[in-house]
C-alpha cells in the first residue's frame, strides 16, 4: 500500500468513499422461492391454529412477521422467528401494522 493510502489520503470525486461492510443496506427483501413456500405453510398452519380470525388478517400478520426480518443476514431462522412473532401477534389481537416494532 502507498503511504497515503495508510494515513488517510483525501478523497476525491474519482476515490469514492468504500462502503461500510457492517452498515444495514436500505435494499428490499426478496424472498426466495424455498420462503415464499414457507410462507404460505405458515398462513395455513396459522389459519387453522386461529379460526376465528379473519383469513386476510392472519396473511397480513405473516406478511409483516417475515417483512421484519427483511435485513437479516441469516435467514435460516427467520420462519421460525417469523411464525413466533406472527402467532403472539395474532394471539394479542395486534393489528398487522404494528408487529415487530416493539419487540425489536
């Protein structure tokens, strides 16, 4: 490495700023097709589990339980994490609007 480079050279237009590795990036969740398929398991499971509970209400539930994790780095878990929030939503009679704010 040059000597500049090691005790910060000034950036200019052509040196753009490197971007932070650990910083959230603003990008939009896009579920793979084995998520997608998990969803809709969850929706059924869901509706079964609370019958009395609009079909509408319960999707819209799941919808945002797995649009709270749309940054996660690892999704491995997040149906499971995604269903546990959806059913104490669910089960609290919260509207879907609200799921995850305060348990972040």
């Amino acid at each position: 490495m040059a000597p500049a480079t090691l005790q910060g050279a000034e950036r200019t237009e052509d040196s753009p700023a490197m971007e932070d590795p650990g910083a959230r990036t603003t990008r939009q969740w896009a579920p793979t097709p084995e998520e997608l398929a998990s969803v809709r398991t969850t929706v059924a499971r869901l509706k079964a589990a609370y019958p009395s509970v609009d079909a509408d209400v319960v999707e819209a539930t799941v919808e945002a339980a797995y649009d709270s994790f749309g940054q996660a780095r690892v999704r491995k878990y997040v149906p499971i994490l995604a269903e546990r929030r959806a059913r104490r939503a669910l089960a609290a009679g919260r509207a879907p609007d609200v799921v995850g704010k305060d348990e972040r």
